[in-house]
C-alpha cells in the first residue's frame, strides 16, 4: 500500500497538507488519500541527544521539521 508522507517546518503547511485527498472524476471518486503529516506539532524538538535515546532517525526528522524555528541552535546555524 503506498504512502504519501509530508515532512514540513511550517504548522500552516502541516494542517494543510493533512486534508484528505480525493482522487478520481469529480462526483465519483474512487479513492481518498490521507498523507502522512510530520510536522513541528508532531514531532518532538529534540535539543540533546539524551532525549532522543540514541535514535539519530528521530533527530534528524526533528531537525528537519524544528530547524528553522527558534531555538533551533546549532540546526539554523548548519553547524555540525
């Protein structure tokens, strides 16, 4: 089955992007999609790695949907 996943910084693109999807000819549709939405309201802001048990995965989407938020450190800095 596939999966539409939508990795977002923005709140408002996030609530947006996680509207049901209906596909097919207007009036007879055959299918709704319902994405997958990971946005800052979703994942955890994760500023030391402790919190995230080691799992660099779970940093990375949370580098990714906090980077450039405030208090985002080192992430809006592209430091290493």
């Amino acid at each position: 089955m596939p999966v539409l996943i939508v990795l977002t910084s923005s709140e408002s693109t996030a609530q947006w992007a996680a509207q049901p999807i209906n596909v097919g000819p207007a009036g007879w549709e055959t299918c709704t999609v319902r994405p997958l939405v990971i946005g800052p309201d979703s994942e955890p802001f994760i500023a030391d790695e402790r919190l995230s048990g080691g799992d660099a995965f779970l940093e990375a989407l949370s580098a990714i949907v906090h980077g450039a938020g405030p208090g985002s450190g080192p992430f809006a800095d592209g430091a290493p």
